[in-house]
C-alpha cells in the first residue's frame, strides 16, 4: 500500500488537450473519486495510472517510486473494469489466480490466497464455475476478487457499477464500500454517479472538460461548491441572477436572500444555487421567505414536484416528499419559500456555463 | 422471420440444387470401386484394386507427401504471419492499416493464374526458380487471407479490456497475448486454418507454374492425368480426398465449434 500523486498530468491527442494539468495526491489507503460527465478525463487519467496510456506531459508516482512510463505489468495495482473483463476461458478460481500467478505463486499458498479474495466478495465456493454461469453482480465481485488477490499497492475502478441494474448497484456499492474498509488500499475511483462518489469516497474531484474543478470532501463540494460547474452539477440545484445589496442578494421585485457567507463585492452581479432538497415549502410567511405562486404540480410516488413563480418572475422548482401538509399545494395557491442561509450557495455571475 | 418454415415447394427446389450439386462427387466415389479400366455409371463389379494401385504407386505417393509438406508448412507460416499482421492491424495504430489489409487479402480477388505468371517472372529474375522454398512462399501468398480474415473478425468480436486486465495483473504483452487472447481467438483461427490447408492442398493455377518435375502436387498429377484420359486411379485418389477433407472437418467442428466461424 501506497499513496498516489499525478504531477502536472496532460494529455493531449493530436491538438485536442483531454486532461490539462491535474496534479493531485491520494493518501495511503484513502479513497478519492473522479466525477464528471462523459468526456471530461475521468477515464483517460485512471487509465495513465494504470499504465494503459501515457501522458504528454508530467509525472505519475506511487509511493516514492516514478511509474510514467513503467508498462501496466511492472505497476502493482488492481483495476476493475465496468466490462468485468473476466477472462472467458478460465474458470473463477483460475481468473482469480491470474495476477497471482504472474507473481511465481502456486500450489497451497496460492490456493489459499484465491479462496480468501473470494471469501472477501462473498463468493467462497464458486471458484470452479466460469464466469459465463454467474449474474453480472457475482462476475463483477469476481473481478474485484482478482484485482484484490495480488495485494495491489493502487486499487483503481474504472465505472465498475455502471452495469448493474439499480438495486443491484445499490448492493454492490455497500459491498465496495466494506471492502476498502476492511482493506483500506489507496483507490481511484472513477464514476458519472454523484450519489455513488460521494457516499462511497473520503475526497471527490469534479471533473470537467480536462480540469479538475474542485478536489474535497463530499460535504464540501455539496455544501461549498468551488464554482457554478461545481454547483450545477451537484444536487437538482435551481439558478437565480441576482445583485449584491448590503449582504443580502436583491433577486427584484423587493425580494432578497442572506446567505451566511457572501465573499462578493458590494453591487456585484451574483448567481444564486438553491438545491431543491434544501428548500422548505410554508404556507404561512416568515421572516426571510420567498413568496410566490405555485404555477405547476406534479406527483412522483414518494415526492411531489412544485414549480414555484416568484413574485420577480423567476421560477424554482421544489421537492416535497409526499406525506407532507404541503404537497397538497394545488396550482394558483400562494406559497413561501424558506432557505437556511447555509444552504444559500453565491457564485460571482458568469464566470462558468 | 427467421422462425418461419419454408413451404413445401421451396424445401424440394432446395434439396435439388444440393442433389444435383453433390451428384459429380458420387459419380467419382462410385466409378473408383468400379472394375472396369474406364469411367461407367453404374459402376461395373466392386474392387479396392484401384486405391491398391494409387497407394502403391511411387508417382503418387510422391506427389501426396509433396502436397502435404507443402500444405502443412504453407498453413502454419500463413498462421504466424496472419496473426501478427492481425494483431497488429487491429490493436495498433498503424498508418495506412485499412491500404495493407486490402493489400494482404488481394489474392482472394486477383485470378490465381496472374498471381502464378508473375511469381514465376519474380523467381525467375532473381534466380530462385525451382526451389521448393519458392512453391511454400507462394502459397502463403495465397493462403494467409483466409488467416488474416478469420483473426480480424475473431479479434473485432474481443473486449479489448480483457487483455488490457492481463497486463494490469501482471503479464508482459506477449504472455497476456499467450494466455488470454490466443485461446479466445482459436477457434476462428483453427477455420482459417482449415480453409488455408484446403486452398494450399487443392492449389493448382499457381503451383503449376512453379513446380518443377520433381515438385509435382497432387492436384497437378490428378490434372495431368486426366489430360490423358479418366482412369478409375484418378477416381480413387478424388475419393481419398474427399474422405480426409469431411474427417478433418468433422473433427475441427467438435474440437471447436469453428462454423460460427466460417
């Protein structure tokens, strides 16, 4: 076990630059996850760890030794594809003993090895199946067996629960998380699910178009987002314009929020990011709502959907879970909004999409 | 569609063409037990004095072990060749790999007897005509498209992930190539395999131009010999090869499935 630091990576295909300059550390035996929408280097960083491709430029060290330009098989790490990639021809024990194999292990110790990497995924006892006989969830703990078994000083995980039906996923990322616990090796862990990176990491970086936006902890980047990428991206978060007026943010129409921290110079123009899921629905005014009119209701099972006309124009769309007084707010009733000044995010205006 | 049966009509016009088809290879099957000296239909008496007389025969025999040298070690070159220039052409980027490709499977298309004139120029000008050498090098020619084929489609059909799994857990590129690609890939290859043995043995266009006396193949001495007249001999040697030819076939489907191959 080690820890992992990409210094000043690039890489660059032709003129098209897909990962510009990402330099970060990752502690020995933390978990980091790389989060971003398709196409924004997620994949292509954790394939350079691995050794699957080679930056332009920088440098890739695990623990104090420098692996740039060491070739896949000379870097000791696992990886878990969102393929599985399993090995057809060979049974789950003989995949399993693959990485062990290569390390001039056999007879008992190997034995013994394989069957403790399938004990830990639960799957003690498959050894002599091949993978075309067990669901995707066995054939994806299978492969985390295999990239397990070797002691690898890196764990990497490219997508692996992007597979697996919902529920499943669920499981999987509960067995993920007990997994690196108990073993804690230094893992990337790359994924497009916000819900999955940030319950299952101790630091997340947002990743977009080649830049890593903003690298911390799931309650910093959801609660104090770096900027409005960061922002949007996270949560269901509605966007108002509005301008900075004695720490308070004037959205028009006489109406104004205070946040708890605004950095922003008096008379700035300011974008406002309040996630649904932080808005409380009155029916009465208090000191601080916003006031409004619901303009559209929609029922979704557990939660009903409010879109909110405020009284400036702006609408803002909020969840109230079902069993609440207010999700019986019917279009053209009057309605109040209230934020925690917490949860009041503030953002210079037009700094990013 | 595909799970409705076709009509009466269309299943007898069917299983005509195929008999109409097969009815020169029982022709040959049947006229090589015949006693007569000729070909006659219905075949006259039954005797395996014929095959007796093939397999005795040092002109045969010598044409038979030459084609087999021959169609043996054209394969397992066009094997080697085929499958690096696959791997390559498929897993790497190599400039102008769609040009080579087409390059390489050419000789399926250009007529065989071009392909036998202007080899035998080739060696002539450089002074290497009549080795035997000259004959194996021409049936790679003609031989490693269908090996080049099969591995293509059997590699495009490959997780490339799969063998990327190999080197991340620790396996130099030509051990994760041995252990992991090459097994998924085999039964494509053991078709092409099969279909570049079968071209290599049944070669006539080109080998005929290179072979010198001594050199005679099979297919060539079956050819020449029929110029002279059809004798049951003929008839029995095209039944021995018919014979070997469904074996190998039999044998290669159980050992690896290979018609989804094909």
């Amino acid at each position: 076990m080690s820890n992992l630091s990409l210094r000043n990576i690039v890489k660059r295909y032709g003129r098209t630059e897909v990962v510009r300059n990402a330099s970060f550390q990752i502690a020995e035996g933390e978990f980091v996850s790389l989060l971003g929408p398709s196409g924004c280097g997620k994949t292509t960083i954790l394939r350079m760890v691995a050794g699957l491709l080679e930056p332009t430029e920088g440098q890739i060290m695990i623990g104090e030794r420098e692996v740039t330009r060491l070739p896949p098989n000379k870097r000791n790490i696992g990886l878990v594809f969102q393929s599985y990639a399993l090995f057809p021809h060979m049974t789950v024990f003989e995949n399993v003993a693959f990485g062990l194999r290569r390390k001039g292990e056999s007879g008992k110790p190997l034995e013994e090895r394989v069957n403790a990497a399938l004990e830990m995924v639960r799957l003690g006892g498959y050894g002599a199946r091949f993978p075309r006989q067990l669901s995707g969830g066995q054939q994806q703990r299978v492969s985390m067996a295999r990239a397990i078994a070797p002691r690898p000083s890196i764990l990497l995980f490219d997508e692996p629960l992007s597979n697996l039906d919902a529920k499943l996923r669920d499981e999987m990322q509960i067995e993920l998380k007990r997994l690196q616990q108990e073993l804690r090796i230094t893992t990337l862990f790359v994924t497009h699910d916000q819900a999955e990176a940030l319950s299952l990491s101790d630091r997340v970086g947002v990743m977009h178009g080649g830049v890593i936006q903003q690298l911390d902890r799931p309650e910093e980047i959801y609660h104090r987002p770096a900027n409005a990428f960061v922002a949007s991206f996270i949560g269901k978060p509605n966007r108002l314009q509005g301008r900075v007026e004695a720490g308070t943010v004037a959205l028009g129409a006489g109406l104004a929020l205070r946040p708890e921290r605004l950095d922003l110079p008096e008379g700035s123009a300011a974008e406002v990011f309040l996630r649904q899921e932080a808005i409380r629905v009155l029916r009465a005014p208090e000191p601080g709502a916003l006031a409004g009119t619901v303009a559209l209701r929609a029922f979704s099972g557990p939660q009903v959907q409010l879109v909110v006309r405020l009284a400036h124009g702006a609408e803002i769309v909020v969840e109230v879970p079902s069993a609440e007084d207010t999700a019986s707010l019917a279009p053209g009733e009057a309605v109040y909004l209230a934020i925690r000044p917490r949860d009041i995010i503030v953002l210079p205006q037009g700094a990013e999409p | 569609m595909s799970d409705m049966k076709p009509t009466l009509p269309i299943s007898i016009v069917a299983l005509l063409v195929v008999a109409f088809l097969q009815v020169p290879v029982l022709v040959v099957v049947l006229t090589s037990f015949s006693e007569t000296s000729y070909l006659t239909i219905p075949p006259q008496g039954w005797t395996l004095k014929w095959f007796a007389e093939v397999l005795s025969d040092p002109v045969y025999l010598r044409a038979i072990r030459n084609s087999l040298i021959l169609a043996v070690s054209s394969t397992l070159l066009s094997l080697v060749l085929g499958v690096a220039a696959a791997y390559a052409l498929f897993r790497k980027a190599i400039p102008g790999a769609e040009a080579i490709t087409a390059l390489l499977m050419a000789p399926l298309i250009v007529p065989s007897v071009v392909i036998g004139v202007a080899m035998l120029q080739y060696v002539t000008l450089v002074g290497l005509r009549g080795s035997f050498l000259v004959l194996i090098v021409a049936h790679v020619v003609i031989t490693v498209p269908y090996i080049l084929r099969s591995a293509l489609a059997s590699l495009s059909g490959l997780d490339v992930s799969v063998e990327e799994a190999a080197r991340v857990l620790g396996a130099d590129g030509f051990t994760a190539f041995r252990l992991v690609t090459l097994p998924l890939i085999k039964p494509g290859l053991v078709a092409g395999a099969l279909f570049a043995f079968v071209t290599s043995m049944e070669n006539v266009p080109v080998t005929i131009f290179l072979a010198s006396a001594r050199q005679t193949t099979l297919p060539i001495l079956i050819f020449s010999s029929v110029e002279m007249g059809v004798n049951p001999g003929v008839a029995a040697i095209s039944t021995l090869l018919i014979v070997a030819t469904v074996i190998v076939l039999l044998l290669a489907e159980r050992w690896t499935g290979f018609h989804k191959f094909v």
